[in-house]
C-alpha cells in the first residue's frame, strides 16, 4: 500500500499568499473563507468543520498537489521542522533535518521508511506512519537490527488534529536497541521470532563468540532472502554451533517458500551429532572410518563403524555393527543397544555408549581399519589390470566390468557381480567364465534364430501331442549340481521333465533334441493310464468333471481333478489334486479309489459355497 494513502486530506495552509502569511490548522480555520495550500500554492477552502462523520480538511478551488509533497509539508514545516524537538517513549530528540522515504541498503533487503529524522544529537531514527491499520510484513525487523537505528510510528490521524506547536508531540518506539516493542510488527515477522530472539539473548549472555554467532544468523538469513543455492545455505548452517542449527532448522520449517530444504538440513543437524559423539569416544581420526548410527526402523537406530571410501575404482560403504569373536571378519546380525530418539532431531544426550563396550567399537574400528588397507592394495591392483583393455569398478563387494571390443567400445563382461574375497585371481577367473558365457550366448541367439532350427523344435513342440515347451536361454548361479551357462530345457504339464547344459556346436544341440523325445516317449509310457484316465474325466457325458496332469512347485507330477459349474473365490478352491509321486497310486484299482474319495470332496466343497450335489449312479 502507497504509505501516502495515510494523508487522505489536507489539514493545514496558509491564511495568505504573501510571505507573512501564517499556517492555519483546518480546526481553526473559518467557513467560507480562501486559504493556500502549502504544497501548490493553490486555493483551498475548509470543509466538514462541524461534521461528526467526515474528516475536517481543506480541498481545492485551484492548483493540485500530491499526496507526497503533503507528508513532506506536513513533517518538514508543522510535525518535523528543524528544531523542533519530539519524544519516543521517555526519550527526548531535537530535530536537525528529515528525508521522505530514503532508501536504506542492507544484506537482508532494501528498507524505506516513511520518514528518516536526523536529530541534533546525532542519532538516525527511522518513523512508519499509520492512518488505520499498521504496515506489517516485509521483515522489517532484520533491517532494524542490521542498520542499528531505532524505529518509532506515528498515528498519522491523531496528529492531523494537533493544533498548538507547543506541545512537544510523543511517540512510541518501535524497535530500540535489539529489542521490537510492537506485537503487530512482530507477528508476522519470522526473523523478529527466530533469529532476532537468540541474537538477543546471547548478546545478554556476554558470550565471546556472539560476533560470529550472530553474523553468521544473519548472513543465514540473506542467503534464504536471495533464494541462494542449497548448497550454500547448507554450508552456512553447517558451520554454526548446533543450537543455532536447531534455530535455522525451525525458520526453514516455518518458511514456506523454503520447506524443500527441510530434510536437508536436518541431515546436516544429525551429522554434526554424531560428530560430537565420535569426539566423545576418543577413536583415532580417519576420514574414511568412523563412529556412526544408522536406521533401525522408525526412530529407533542402532551404533557401529562405518567405512566409507572412494577411490577411481572402488565405492565403499558399509556398516558394522560387532566384530566375530573368532577372527576377523564382521557380523552384522547383532550389535550395540538401539538407540530411540524422542524427535527426529538427534541430541548427544540421547546416544549413550556404555564405557564398557567402548572397547568392542575400538575393535570393529581396527578390523575396519585393516580393511581399509586391504581395500587400497586392491586398488592398486585393479589399475594395474585395466591396462588389459578392461574397465573395473567394485562397489560394495560387487564388481562390474567392461571389456574393449574390436570398434574399440566397451561392453559388459560382469554386471555387478559378488566375489566373496578381494582377489584378482579370482576376478581374472570370473571374467573368464563371463567372456566364455556371452561368446556361448551370442552363438545361440544367433543359431536359434535359423529356419532349420526353428523347425527342429516346432518339431518337438507338437511331438506326441503331449503341449511340449523348449526353452533355450543362459541360466546363472543354477545351484550345486548345474554350473552357470546356455541350457536346453524341455517342459511338459507345467515342469521341466529334461535339462541340458549346450556347448556352441550344432551336435550338441541336436542331441538334446533326441534325448528331448526319449524323454516323452519314457514320461508317456510311465503315465499312459494316468493320460487315458485325464482324457476320460475330461470327456465323460455328464460334462461335470475336468482333470489335468501338472507338475506342483516341488517338481511332483499330480493328477488334479475339479468341477465346470462354479468359479470358486480366490481364498476358497474346490479342487482336489493325487500326488504321483513314487509310493503314491499311479494306476489300477487303488489309483481309481483314490480318485473317487477326491471327487467326492470337490462335491464337499461345492456345498461351502451354497450348492447342493447329488451323486446318480446307473444300474
């Protein structure tokens, strides 16, 4: 809002145009009667002398003036002209000379006041004006507090009426030696409720470090004001002392504008915790290990050793919690009490080492320590194998590595692949499994993609007619009895009945085709009763009944046997199943007792869901 808009109207002017002209205050002016403005020289009249619903004032016959040069009038030749004197509060000034809205350049923003007085004594006193409501917002009180001057206002419309210059005017002060004395200013004023309290109360305190503290509050406070990078707030709060984090922490929560920083800064907070802490357990400085604490679930944590290290090669970073007590590798399974935090702000009070365990963490930090070494001596051998044409990077035990092909563009061997030791022995040996598995791979995706073989397995796809899958493709970490490689694999009812590890040679593959069919012919004479038993469910008059062969998860062939009426709930079924497993009834009379008590039970459990069954049997 334009601060003149607190001036609506004229209240004074002279009673002649000459220069012995006096100035008349509108309340003693006379009806009827021509006056001069001030400002413009024009002529005005007095208006609304007697009226107890309008403001009395002067309007104007001729000429026109601004709203501005009527505060300037106003202060300079009736409220603020020179020697004239004034108090704020108790405190008595004598006027020397006065500017209308100055601007004042600070860190923190630019401020204009209304009024800058100069007093004869030397102070600068800043004066707001208010017609009816005050000027809030705008962080006026940072400006205050960095420029150091006193602020006070002026009830501009208590002061229109004042008609004897002999009564010294008083005013209230605003702001006055680090302290903002209007709960209107304050209100909205984050700064005045943060940054400006702390300022205050350390300046009582006699703190020696109160310079630094504050400046640093302060140039905090610039930095969100210029929207500065997140890195350069995050650098200035890192280096204030951890109250005043907590105190930057709850502005950037109350800062809308700013609320995506908020996790950001509470992560430098916990840091700079757990980095007081480190000091307090008295462990040897290593930049790359070091006492830490990580989340358990919730705010519960849990305390250890972290290593963290990165090199051209190697990214490491890892928690340990305990050494084992034989040797010295780590686990990770058990470890120091949980620590639960009241808020998600940490505070040393609340992580508590108990003396007695200090010595395990000194133990998990040399057994980190000498893994660290190891770690460098890797290092140095993975640099010396990259001058092989490879690419190596180990990141938390897992190795990725890329090979130069002949274009001279590197290409995967290994993608993050685990090797339990730090041996490049061992690597050399992984890559060469892995450059033996993509040259097999890159055979196969090539030789499956010909006619005739695509015709080999449409072949033994429909052969017997029994629904034959083939699956050709590279299997890893296959388990104790299948090495990692290109398999053949034949899949009949849902299960794989036959597996074949394949070599890049056309007569391999072949013979995995014929041994595929021996496997049919040997799975069809094991279970051709079963099979003709499936086909006769499936095809009986009264069309009530489907079976089925499958193999369950564990490999086991069953024989399913269900309803078609009803479409059971998925928590609910009505199936039954035989397992045909070795011991179990694959054909003959006890196969058929069997698999009349199952259909039996499927009728059982129609009835759950409502439906009445009645067995007919033919005479």
């Amino acid at each position: 809002m334009d601060i003149f808009e607190y001036l609506p109207q004229l209240i004074i002017a002279y009673d002649g145009s000459d220069e012995f002209a006096s100035l008349i205050h509108v309340k003693k002016s006379k009806p009827d009667t021509d006056y001069y403005c001030p400002c413009c020289g024009g002529i005005v009249k007095p208006q609304a002398l007697d009226s107890t619903k309008e403001q009395s004032h002067y309007y104007h016959i001729t000429g026109k003036c601004t709203k501005e040069s009527q505060l300037h009038f106003f202060c300079k030749n009736w409220l603020f002209e020179k020697g004239s004197k004034f108090y704020i509060d108790d405190d008595l000034f004598e006027v020397d000379s006065i500017i209308i809205e100055a601007p004042w350049d600070t860190p923190l923003g630019e401020y204009k006041p209304d009024i800058t007085v100069h007093t004869s004594s030397g102070e600068t006193i800043y004066f707001e004006f208010f017609f009816s409501n005050r000027k809030t917002g705008g962080d006026y009180f940072c400006k205050w507090s960095y420029l150091g001057n006193a602020a006070a206002e002026i009830n501009a419309k208590e002061y229109m009426y004042k008609t004897d210059e002999s009564i010294i005017p008083r005013f209230t002060y605003l702001y006055h030696d680090g302290v903002c004395f209007s709960k209107t200013y304050i209100k909205r004023d984050l700064y005045a409720t943060t940054i400006a309290k702390i300022k205050n109360e350390l300046s009582r305190q006699e703190n020696l470090d109160y310079k630094a503290r504050t400046e640093k509050l302060d140039w905090f406070w610039q930095k969100l004001v210029e929207n500065s990078p997140k890195e350069e707030i995050l650098n200035c709060i890192d280096s204030m002392p951890y109250e005043d984090m907590v105190l930057c922490y709850e502005v950037i929560k109350r800062k809308q504008c700013m609320s995506h920083l908020r996790q950001d800064v509470l992560d430098t907070m916990n840091k700079k915790t757990i980095g007081n802490i480190r000091n307090s357990i008295g462990l040897p400085f290593d930049e790359n290990i070091y006492f830490d604490i990580r989340r358990y679930k919730g705010r519960t944590y849990e305390a250890g050793i972290r290593l963290n290290i990165q090199t051209e090669h190697i990214i490491y970073n890892d928690f340990y919690l305990r050494c084992k007590c034989n040797g010295g590798d780590f686990e990770k399974s058990a470890g120091f009490p949980k620590i639960i935090f009241k808020r998600n702000i940490f505070r040393v009070e609340e992580i508590e080492i108990p003396k007695n365990r200090i010595s395990e963490l000194e133990d998990i930090f040399n057994k980190t320590v000498e893994y660290k070494k190891q770690l460098i001596d890797y290092e140095q051998e993975l640099s010396k194998f990259e001058k092989n044409g490879y690419k190596v990077r180990f990141n938390n035990r897992r190795h990725t590595v890329l090979k130069m092909d002949e274009t001279n563009k590197f290409e995967p061997i290994l993608e993050d692949r685990f090797i339990g030791t730090l041996d490049i022995d061992l690597l050399s040996q992984e890559i060469q499994h892995g450059l033996k598995d993509k040259a097999e791979n890159y055979f196969f995706r090539n030789y499956m993609k010909s006619r005739k073989t695509q015709a080999i397995i449409y072949d033994l796809q429909n052969y017997k007619n029994v629904g034959a899958k083939v699956h050709v493709g590279y299997k890893k970490n296959c388990g104790k009895d299948q090495e990692s490689g290109i398999y053949f694999d034949l899949e009949i009812y849902n299960g794989i009945i036959y597996s074949e590890k394949l070599t890049p040679d056309d007569n391999k593959f072949l013979g995995a085709i014929e041994s595929a069919k021996q496997e049919i012919d040997n799975f069809l004479e094991k279970y051709n009763a079963i099979i003709d038993l499936v086909s006769k469910i499936n095809n009986c008059k009264n069309c009530f009944w489907k079976a089925a062969l499958t193999f369950n998860c564990h490999g086991v062939l069953r024989l399913e046997v269900d309803q078609v009426y009803i479409e059971p709930s998925e928590w609910h079924i009505t199936k039954e199943h035989i397992d045909l497993s070795e011991g179990c009834p694959s054909s003959g009379k006890s196969l058929q007792n069997a698999l009349e008590k199952k259909m039996k039970q499927v009728m059982k459990n129609m009835e759950k869901y409502g439906y009445r069954v009645m067995e007919v049997r033919q005479q």
